[in-house]
C-alpha cells in the first residue's frame, strides 16, 4: 500500500500572532495554516470575534506543549462602556437595558479594586464552555439557559487607565479561565448602572511579551518578500512555551533512556513538580517531565524529532 502523502509542510515553532478583530480564533488560525502550508497546527486559547491581540499559533511538535500555554497567565487592556448592558456581555451583543452612570472616577477606581485577589465568576451563556457536549453560546442563541458553576479564577493586577465619560479603561493580569466580559459586567452590577466591552486587547500569554507579535499583514508582506524562510525565521522555539519552569540537564545514558520513555534520575533537579529537560551541556530540549516522589524524573510530553 501507498505510503499516505502528508498534507502540508512538516515545521515546527510557535507564531504570537496579533489576531485582528472581527474573526474568530479559528479563522485566524486557518489563514495563518495557509499561509505557512503547515501540516498541523493548533491556537493557544480562544479569543471572541471582538477582541484583538496575542493569540499563540503552535505548529507541529509545538502543539505538544499547547496546554501549558492555555493554562499559562494572561494580560489583557480592556475599555468597558458603562450604563449599558448587553445580551453577550460585549458590543457584539444586543442591548437589553441602559441605566445612567452617576459614579466618579475615583468610585469607580474603588469598585474595580474589590475584585482584586481570588474571586469567583459565573460563565456567560455566550461562551465556549460545554454543557452536555454543546457550547454554551450555541445553546443561548437557541434562547436557552442552563444552570452555570461558579469558576475560581485570581486577578492578579488591576489598573486604571481612563474614565472617558461612560468609557472606562483598565489593564487586568489574570489566571487561565478568566472572563473579561464577566469581570466587567460584575463592576456594572456593583455601580448599580451595568457595563459591557467594547474593546480587549490581549497584551501577553504566559512567558510571552506583546513586542514580539505580528499581524496577518505583517506575515503576508514578509512571505511576498522572501517567502517561506522569512515567515520561518520568526517561529520561535518549542522550549519558549515553558522558559519559565526549572531546567534540568541530562546526560547521555539518560536522554537516551528518557527518549524511551523511561524515567530517569538526574543529579540537580528540584524536589518536586514540572521540569523543562535538555542533554547536558547544549540548548538540546529533548521536551518536560514531572519529579516525581523517589527523585526520578518521569516524561511527559517529549519531542519526537530526536
């Protein structure tokens, strides 16, 4: 039988892309896929049609290490309209009531400040979580509601950017599974007159900072020019998903048994938890694993280029 033809190019990395408004997070990914003829690749946590910014493209081996990347930090600059409320918690949505604003900057300031710390928030109807193996969005434009759990999230960083009339503008670093659009319909219900988004921008995504991505245009007129080795060369490494975890250095018995999936014993290691892994002595990831209680270093997620 004939071997299967692979669809695509076989290439590895992580894109930050600047996803534009007015698309969804699988929209942007598809044309960023063309655009690199990549044979696999995945996003790194939804963004609505609406919002913009940082949205990581993982190709090949990269899509490995995606999960770290949905379960990293998130920072996002959000403006909020004041007094008016939506059906979808943003300006997507049809208004379904307005209230007049009476609060000052510095009650507002005040007001947002309370949600500081752990809190917990109850999901739109409008989002992407599943009830019984349907989206909850899809169930809501169907005119249905269902019964949501409260979700623990953290804020971590809250501030205050502008009071534009009833046009609010904040900065807020957060855990995975925060709801910017519940955060700010929270702050309406506590200034008494409701509040909805009318623009989120996500700034950063774990380790990675807002100066390092591009947009669609930006991709294009980079491959116009020097096709698929400009586009290439701003994949950044595998390992750059997970820069921030302890680094553990193998030796060769070790790499080649860890490669195996074996777990292997390492000299410096850290006492417990996750560990990014590289053969000794060079910038050779070989993928994570986890410490576990004898002091041996189980795989979890390995590279399969080697």
């Amino acid at each position: 039988m004939a071997k299967r033809r692979q669809r695509g190019r076989d290439i590895n990395g992580i894109l930050l892309l600047n996803k534009p408004a007015g698309i969804t997070s699988n929209g942007a990914l598809q044309t960023v896929k063309r655009l690199f003829a990549a044979a696999k690749a995945g996003h790194t946590g939804s963004l609505d049609p609406l919002a913009t910014g940082m949205l990581p493209i993982c190709f090949g081996e990269a899509t490995k290490f995606s999960q770290f990347l949905l379960d990293a930090d998130k920072s996002y600059r959000v403006t909020a309209r004041l007094g008016v409320t939506t059906e979808t918690g943003d300006a997507d949505g049809d208004v379904v009531e307005t209230r007049p604003v009476t609060a000052t900057p510095d009650e507002i300031e005040a007001a947002l400040m309370r949600f500081l710390g752990p809190i917990e928030q109850i999901p739109s109807m409008y989002s992407a979580i599943k009830h019984e193996g349907q989206p909850l969005y899809k169930l809501a434009r169907q005119g249905i509601t269902v019964e949501r759990k409260p979700r623990q999230v953290t804020i971590r960083r809250l501030a205050l950017l502008s009071v534009d009339g009833d046009d609010v503008s904040f900065e807020v670093d957060c855990t995975k599974g925060t709801y910017v659009r519940s955060l700010v319909e929270d702050l309406g219900a506590a200034l008494g007159c409701g509040g909805h988004v009318t623009v989120l921008h996500r700034l950063s995504a774990g380790p990675y900072p807002a100066s390092e991505m591009l947009t669609l245009d930006e991709l294009g007129a980079l491959k116009d020019e020097g096709g698929f080795e400009a586009i290439d060369k701003k994949l950044l490494p595998l390992y750059t998903a997970v820069a921030d975890w302890p680094r553990v250095e193998l030796g060769q018995d070790a790499s080649y048994y860890l490669l195996k999936g074996q777990s292997v014993m390492a000299t410096h290691r850290p006492k417990d938890g996750w560990v990014t892994l590289y053969r000794a002595g060079t910038d050779d990831f070989l993928g994570v694993g986890e410490v576990q209680e004898d002091g041996m270093i189980a795989p979890r997620r390995l590279v399969a280029t080697h």
